[in-house]
C-alpha cells in the first residue's frame, strides 16, 4: 500500500481471471456458488463431485479459488500446483498460483509466477498487471513502470484508473514528478470520486515542491472526505449524538487527564518510541498522564519500563477488540474516571507546538480538539491528533462491530473517525491548523512553534531496540587484568 491508502489490485475479481468455460454441470454448480460469494459452498461442492467429475480441472480450479477466498490460500497452493502439472501451459492458472503467493507476502515466488505466466501468454494482463503490482511492492519501480505502461496501452488498461495511479507512485519514487502528476491526473479523469488517487496527487506534487498545486488538491480532498463523510454517516443511521457535559481541567490530578497511545507488536519504532513518549510527557504535559492500550505481543520489558516511567498499561483480551488495534485508544473517551484525553501516535514525539495548541483548546470551551500541522495532514480527523472531554461522545466499544467493517486496511482508524466520528464533532471543535484552515480553522499559537519542517504529528521512524545497551557503562575504560589473574 503506497502513502495515504492506495492499495494495489489485489487480483481477487470474482472469477479470478480464470478460464471456466466448461460444460460440465457439477463445475457450473461450484461455480454459480462462487459467484454468488457462497464460498463455503462451493467448496463443498467441488469437492464432493471430484470423484465422478469429468473435467477435474476445472472442479479443482473452483475448489482452489474458493480456498483462497476463504483466506485459506496455504491450501489452495497445492491444489494449483498439482493442476499445473497436467497443464503447465495455462498462464491463468499460473497467475492464480501468483496471486496466493502475493496474498502471503511472498511476492518473490509470486514474481516466478506471473513471469511464467506471461511465458505461456505474452498477452496476459492480469499476470502483467499483477507482475507490476509486484515489482512496485518490493521496490523494484525501474522494472514496474514499463510493465505498467504496456498494460495501459490495451483498452482494458487504459480505463484502469487505479493502474494509472500506481503508475505514478513509481514515476514518483523514481523522481520522475512530471510524468507522475500526469498519469495521477489521468487515473482522476477516468475516476474523478477516489479520494485515495487524489491524495497520491498531493503527494506528488508536495514531493515535487509545487506548494500551490499541493495546497489546491488538497483542499480537495478535503473537501470531498468531508462530503464523503455526511453522506457515510447518514447512509449509516446509527442514531448517534453527543451528550454535552461541562468539565473543569484539573491539572493537579493527572489521573483524570490521559494521553492514550495504541501499541503492539515488537518493531522498536513504536516500543521504543512509546517509552520515549512516556519519558517526555511529564516534562510536555505537566497534569497529563500517559496510557497504552497493549496487547500480549508488546515485549515484556517493554511494558515494565512504560510503569516504571508512570504509565498506565491497559491490556486488551477482549477477541473483538483485539482486531481493532489502531482504535485501541480511542476507548479512553468512555472512561468514567478521565476528564480530559488526547490520541496520539506511539512513533510520533510529544512536543511543546501541541502542549500549547492543547492548552488553547481547553481554553476555548470547546468539547473537542483536531489539529493539522502538514500538507499530508488532508484529513478531517488524524487518528493520533485529537482529543476531546470524555464521555460526550456516544460509548465507543459499543461501536465495536461497526468499527469491525473498517478494518480491511491500515488506515482503519482515520477512516472510523471521519464517518463516524467526524459528522458528530466537526461543529463543536477547536481545530488548529496550520496548512489548510479548513472550515475557518485557526492556526497554531504563536508562543511555541517547532522549528524548520519538524511539525506536529511527525513520525520517527528509525528506533535502537529496547533496552538499550547502557552508552555510559560502554564508556567507562575497561580494568587491565592484573598479572597472574
């Protein structure tokens, strides 16, 4: 997935790309049930008739599909494998065997596959397609630009507007601005509602320094995500609303104000940047306290350190809440025993630009806080830069299961808060931003500004391990060994 959510073909249509055409009555029967998405079905099916199958092929071409919709791809290889074996010519077979590969992220032998397939059949698109896809996805964008551009060439491919878009992510990391813009611009023209191909416009034109384009398309896509957002929320009719409450920050009760972070895994980035948060928050946030929602994969000694720093650690078991990681934090605005809270991001810094901004929200009256501090900022909400009192928003683990439907992708949070959150907030917030002043936003205040392109909500993104070998200890000479010791 390239900046902002674009995220490549997955090669998952529903028929695959593979060719069924056989008048065999149990293959049209598995069929039809995978068409209509009853993949359990067909399964069943297929494997039920493979005995008195005439054309097993096929009925196992079913089968492995299936499979591999059901996120059981590590079954279907096998299947496809033995197919090819008695048909090692077909290229739609060997694209199929790619796609299970590219599914597990082993984009290596994916590569094998889509290369073979394209050995059988120059002509094949969707392994062609899909070849770039992978190219682009390991780095390799010198080799996936030239496959990009022979697919837009055919009529199917050049009305792909997401092929257009990614095709400009490569022109873009190989520095090749214009030709970038202009194959975004293309994938607009041809699909001028996608806001993920808009934002990949603004990346390019940021990445190219052109201010003025880069302020103006982002303005759109601002526009149309807030747009996107009304219509999202009254399509939703899930009959939420605020209930508006006073509340008096208290500094000397640090308890009741939480800065809260989601954290998991290992990747020192967020561990270690986590425990630097929890370093700088006393000395940031003087009244605030720090709380990580973690599950069991946050190391040990990681957490140790977060409560030796004075950190709450609040451990998630609950089988739902554990699929809904980067939303962890949010649960704070339902705790009765916090006032005040703020959302951040474990591999961002807490910095005094904030502290200040914070500080002018709570002055302000207002229930909730939205900041903006950089051109990739064309969010309604960033899902580590708000903050609000708790308990005016409706109970949001109750949400649970309507979070659940956003989290087929990384930018599951943001997107929660802007269709659910955002249509609730967006007229009772003090919002500070710097870039766009979106819907009359102020900018930050002028007392304490971060200096050069250092901004509010910027990610570290090169951490050491924890725990860190002592550097002072390392320092100190080492004894000689006395004679005979």
């Amino acid at each position: 997935m390239d900046e902002q959510g674009i995220e490549p073909g997955t090669g998952q249509d529903i028929d695959q790309g593979v060719d069924l055409a056989t008048p065999e009555p149990a293959v049209k029967t598995a069929f039809s049930h995978y068409k209509a998405l009853r993949f359990e079905a067909a399964a069943a099916h297929a494997r039920e008739n493979m005995q008195d199958c005439a054309d097993k092929i096929s009925l196992s071409l079913v089968l492995a599909m299936s499979l591999r919709r059901l996120g059981r791809q590590r079954d279907a290889i096998p299947i496809i494998e033995d197919i090819l074996e008695q048909a090692p010519g077909r290229a739609d077979i060997w694209t199929l065997l790619g796609s299970c590969h590219r599914d597990l992220d082993d984009r290596e032998t994916a590569a094998k596959a889509f290369r073979t397939a394209l050995e059988a059949d120059e002509n094949h698109l969707r392994a062609r397609y899909l070849l770039a896809v992978v190219a682009q996805e390991t780095g390799r964008d010198a080799e996936a630009v030239p496959l990009f551009e022979r697919y837009l060439q055919t009529d199917a491919g050049g009305r792909d507007a997401l092929a257009w878009s990614l095709l400009g992510v490569s022109h873009r990391r190989l520095e090749n601005f214009e030709e970038s813009a202009a194959a975004i611009t293309r994938a607009i023209e041809l699909n001028p509602d996608d806001i993920p191909i808009r934002n990949a416009l603004v990346i390019t034109h940021y990445q190219a320094g052109n201010e003025a384009d880069t302020l103006k398309h982002a303005a759109v896509a601002l526009d149309m995500k807030d747009a996107l957002a009304t219509r999202r929320f009254k399509e939703m009719n899930l009959g939420l609303s605020l209930t508006p409450r006073e509340s008096v920050f208290d500094p000397s009760d640090r308890t009741k104000n939480v800065i809260a972070f989601s954290l998991w895994g290992d990747d020192p980035v967020y561990t270690h940047g986590a425990i630097v948060n929890a370093q700088l928050a006393p000395n940031v946030y003087a009244g605030w306290r720090c709380r990580f929602y973690c599950d069991r994969s946050v190391p040990e000694p990681v957490i140790a350190e977060l409560r030796r720093l004075g950190a709450e650690v609040h451990l998630i078991r609950d089988p739902k809440l554990l699929k809904l990681k980067p939303l962890w934090r949010f649960l704070v605005s339902d705790d009765e025993a916090v006032e005040r809270f703020i959302c951040r991001d474990a591999d961002s810094r807490l910095n005094m630009q904030e502290a200040v901004a914070v500080d002018d929200w709570i002055r302000s009256g207002a229930p909730f806080h939205v900041m903006r501090d950089h051109p990739y900022h064309m969010e309604v909400m960033l899902a580590g830069m708000w903050g609000g009192i708790a308990r005016v928003l409706p109970n949001l683990r109750a949400l649970a299961d309507v979070a659940l439907d956003y989290n087929w992708n990384k930018w599951n949070d943001q997107e929660f808060l802007r269709d659910v959150v955002w249509p609730l907030v967006r007229d009772h917030a003090k919002v500070h931003d710097s870039v766009f002043r979106f819907r009359g936003a102020d900018d930050f205040p002028d007392a304490c500004r971060l200096p050069g392109k250092v901004h509010v909500g910027g990610a570290v993104k090169s951490m050491p391990p924890w725990p860190v070998p002592d550097w002072f200890e390392a320092q100190k000479p080492q004894k000689q060994a006395k004679n005979g010791d």
